[in-house]
C-alpha cells in the first residue's frame, strides 16, 4: 500500500473515531430523533418511518455512530487498565448496534386482529403490496411496493399490465369520465348519484351500469333498506301489471314485458316449482322466475350471458327494496309498486321508510363515475390517522388506466379472464391459529376512556388447544413470536368488540440485552477505576503539601 494512501487511511480512521466525529454524528441522531418526535405526533408513525426512520440517511447516521464507536475502541489498543470500563462500554454498545441491525434485517413486526370467535392466523404486516389474482387460473401475482412516504413512478410490468404512480397517502376525489370503448346507442350503462336522508341519517350512494365503472356496484344494503340500480327501460314495467309479478327484460331491444302480455304461459314442475318456456329464433329459453333470473337451456345449464332476464317483484314485497333506474325509481308501498320520476337534477322524491326522501344528485348516461386519488400529507389526532388514509396505486392495462385504492379493489376482463387487482399488505400465515374468546375492559370512572383492556384467547397448535390471557405488561410468547395486546376495536352495530395483537419477532433481542449489560458493568467499571485514580491522585498530591 503506498504510503500517501496509508496516512489518508490512518487519518480518516483517527478522524472517525475522534471525539470531534462522535460530537457531529450523535448531535445529528439527536436532532433527527427530536424532529421525529415531533413529525409522528402530527402525521403519524407510518408517515415518519418512511420519511426518517427508516430512510436511507437515517440509517447511514446510525451506521456512522457504530462506526465511530468501532474505531474509538481500535484507537486505544493495545487493552490499558484504565481503559477497561471503556472497552467494555464500547463493545456494549456495538452488541447493541449489532442486535439492531439483526432486528432490522430479519425480525417481524406487524398485528394480528382477532374478532370473536372467529380463528385467524394471518399477521398483517407494514409493506405494501399489490395482489393480481387471476380468477379462472386459480393463480395469484404479489408485487411489493415501494416503502415510500410520497408519490414515486412504479418501472414495474407483469405481462400486459404496467405499473405506474404510487401513491401512500392520499384522499379520495370522485370525479366523471368519458367511456374509453365505444357502446351502441341504446346500450345501458348510466350512472347516477343519490343523496338518501331522514332528520337522522344522510348518506351519498353512486350507482353505476358502466363496464367500465369497476370501483362502484349496481347494488347496496343500507341496514335494512336494500337498493337496486337497474336499466332505465326496467322502470315502465314495475307499474304494468300482471297476476305473476313477473317481469322479462330482453337487453338487446331494451324493452321488457310481462308474460301475461306475451300470453306466455306459467306451468308448474311435479314439486309444484314455477316455471316458463320461451323460444326465440330457434332457440329454447327456461325460467324459474323464484330462484334464478337467468335462464336454462335443454340441459338445465345456467345460461349467463344471455340477453333475456326475468325479475318476480313479489320476492321484493316483504321487505323495504329501491329500484333506481337513473331518473326513476320504483317501490312497493300501500299494496301497489309507485315509479316516481326526477324531471332534473336535485330533485326530491319521498320515501314510505322511515321519513326516507331521495335527492338525485347527478346522474349520466354515457360518463361513469371513478375515483381519484389527491396526494396529501397524512394528519393525525388520537393515535389514528384522520387524513391520507388512502393508498392508491394507478395501473395501466390494455392502454387503460385505472386507480386501485387500498379499500377499493378493481375487477377486469383482461382478454376475456377475470382479473382482480388488490392494494394490500404484506401478509405472514403463522403455523398455528388463534381464536378470542373474550375480551375485557375496564374504564375509568366517571368516563367512558379504557383505563386498561386484556384478551382472552385460545392458541391452537399440533399439540392441541391452550388458553392464554394476554394483557398490557403479561404477553403471549410461542415458537419464538411474542404477541402484545395493542389495541381494540367495537363494531357499531352490533357492540361487540374485536382485539388486535401486535406480533413480534426480534432475532437481535438477546444480542441487545447483552449489549446493555456490559453498558451497565462497563459504567460501573470505568467509575470504580476512574475512582481509584482521582483517589491516588488526591493522596500524591497530600504527601507533596505536607513535604
């Protein structure tokens, strides 16, 4: 090694484990650590772990501080006897680098949420991933996203489907586009949005018939109350009226019709089931109106993408039904169906439920409805995220481009396939189950705030079940995981409560925990020696006076 290289090397060491390198790297880690603190209390600890924590600087500033400690050691070789308290000092503190390190590489930190009675044995992790399952294959694609706390351009691409701007916090903007495909012209596929209110309740619901609105469905259930989005040339026939109740919907000439009006006749099979025959240029339709709206062939096959579909209102009699058909809606009320129409937008219609009125807030016949995603910096108020709960990743299939949220999987036809498309976490399938069999909490009195919360759950391995209370400071710990109780949750409606374990797995703990007992032995060394040698010092200096 050339001389000039070797005292630029002896010069950078020396430098590194000075004490002028340790001042600089542990003043840094302490800021950084008080500007955390700070940003986590305001957007929360996902947000910082990306943009801090677990970034690339921050984790250069921790490996400069083992760095520094490494070579502070090396500096003061060979071993002195005063130096004692400090090797072991150091070499506590690189256990403790090391144990970290370990932890960070390979360890396991994610949540386990358990609802009553119902086992699970998958732990959500923090890594975002995007699910492509292929239905008709049986075969799911995983595809890891970036741990990024802004938006960041995906280079990823999975045969026909590319992956494009990733976006971990966002909210969600409803917003109205154009059809990519053409359609014929008397083709349904209107879209509309209602607002459904009584003095108690208001609720915005967007239905859509579009093929291309895949982010929003033809049908929804309000508590009791279910709604139904149908073609609008459905509307007409729920007034018409036929002793049957039945009404057949031919989507080729959008029209529809009774079989009264047909003079189609209503037989009966030997179990006394409903049934009816239609045959229309050579071929044979049948219909069992009270279990299927679609029709059978001569071998009883389901034939799904046929054109003719029959509907039997009485099955939506008993209990409160909407029918919205865009600008008509149709219901059953006082021993009779009503179609009431909106002549223009805002429009109020009432409801025989509740004090239910409807308002048609917008509604389109060729532009479907789709949801955007606006970036956002997250905001955090009570340990939750209040703000930028959404994920959104946009993907561009067949020169389409479509947003996939993490609370909105999207659905396609890729070459005729069922394709679905998941924005989720990383998830690990734990080799045993667990099942909550009863969860307890006490609060604080005079005050509904939990004072404390513990879960009682039952462990299910090959050895047979095992009962286990875990509660704050008393953890579960099996097959090298430990489970803490975290947090719970209450579902709304029905009261009951559901409990969520934080699972772990630290491979660098017994490293740590060596590391801090030579921390400890190495302070009370370096004190005792340090002791003896003020003493000795003190004694000289005695003697020296006295003479």
């Amino acid at each position: 090694m050339p001389s000039d290289l070797k005292k630029k090397i002896e010069k950078a060491e020396k430098f590194i484990g000075g004490l002028k390198f340790a001042v600089i790297v542990i003043t840094l880690f302490s800021f950084m650590m008080i500007v955390g603190t700070f940003l986590e209390s305001y957007y929360g600890t996902d947000f910082v772990n990306r943009v801090l924590y677990k970034s690339f600087p921050f984790m250069a500033l921790q490996f400069g501080m083992f760095a520094s400690i490494f070579l502070a050691m090396l500096l003061r070789l060979p071993p002195k006897k005063r130096l004692y308290g400090f090797y072991t000092i150091h070499i506590g503190l690189i256990m403790v680098g090391c144990g970290s390190f370990i932890t960070w590489f390979s360890g396991i930190d994610g949540h386990l949420s358990l609802d009553p009675n119902s086992p699970n044995r998958k732990v959500i992790l923090s890594d975002d991933v995007l699910r492509i399952i292929y239905h008709d294959e049986g075969k799911t694609v995983t595809r890891k996203l970036p741990f990024a706390a802004f938006r960041t351009t995906l280079d990823d691409k999975y045969e026909n489907i590319q992956l494009g701007d990733f976006i971990p916090f966002a909210d969600k903007i409803l917003t109205w586009r154009k059809g990519s495909n053409p359609y014929p012209l008397n083709s349904s596929i209107h879209s509309s949005t209602y607002i459904i209110s009584n003095p108690n309740v208001s609720q915005e619901m967007t239905l859509s018939l579009h093929p291309e609105a895949v982010e929003f469905e033809a049908s929804l259930t309000m508590g009791l109350l279910n709604v139904t989005y149908l073609p609008k040339g459905l509307a007409n026939c729920f007034t018409t009226k036929g002793k049957s109740g039945y009404i057949i919907w031919d989507s080729k000439k959008n029209d529809c019709y009774t079989p009264e009006q047909r003079k189609i006749k209503i037989r009966k099979t030997s179990e006394n089931n409903k049934f009816l025959v239609l045959r229309e240029n050579g071929k044979v339709y049948s219909f069992f109106p009270d279990f299927n709206p679609w029709p059978v062939d001569e071998n009883l096959k389901v034939i799904k993408n046929s054109h003719l579909k029959i509907f039997n209102k009485k099955l939506f009699e008993d209990k409160p039904n909407l029918f919205a058909f865009g600008r008509k809606v149709a219901f059953f009320d006082d021993e009779k169906w009503h179609v009431a129409e909106f002549k223009k937008d805002s429009d109020t219609i009432d409801l025989p439920w509740m004090g239910f009125e409807l308002v048609l807030k917008k509604h389109a016949d060729r532009e479907f409805p789709s949801f955007a995603p606006k970036e956002i910096m997250p905001i955090q108020k009570n340990g939750s995220l209040i703000k930028g709960l959404t994920k959104a990743l946009e993907i561009d299939v067949l020169g389409n481009k479509y947003w996939v949220l993490n609370d909105r999987p999207i659905t396609l036809r890729i070459n005729s396939k069922k394709v679905s498309f998941v924005l989720d976490k990383e998830i690990l399938t734990l080799p045993f189950e667990f099942i909550l069999t009863k969860f307890k909490m006490d609060k604080s009195p005079g005050t509904n705030n939990p004072a404390s919360y513990e879960s009682f759950v039952k462990l299910f391995t090959s050895d047979g079940p095992t009962d286990h209370h875990v509660y704050m400071n008393n953890p579960l710990k099996h097959a090298g995981f430990t489970f803490y109780q975290a947090s719970y949750s209450q579902d709304p409606q029905t009261g009951r409560y559901s409990s969520t374990l934080s699972v772990n797995v630290d491979q660098g703990r017994p490293l740590k925990y060596l590391g801090s007992i030579f921390l400890v032995l190495g302070a009370i060394a370096h004190y005792l020696l340090n002791k003896k040698k003020v003493k000795k010092s003190e004694t000289t200096d005695f003697f020296k006076l006295e003479k």
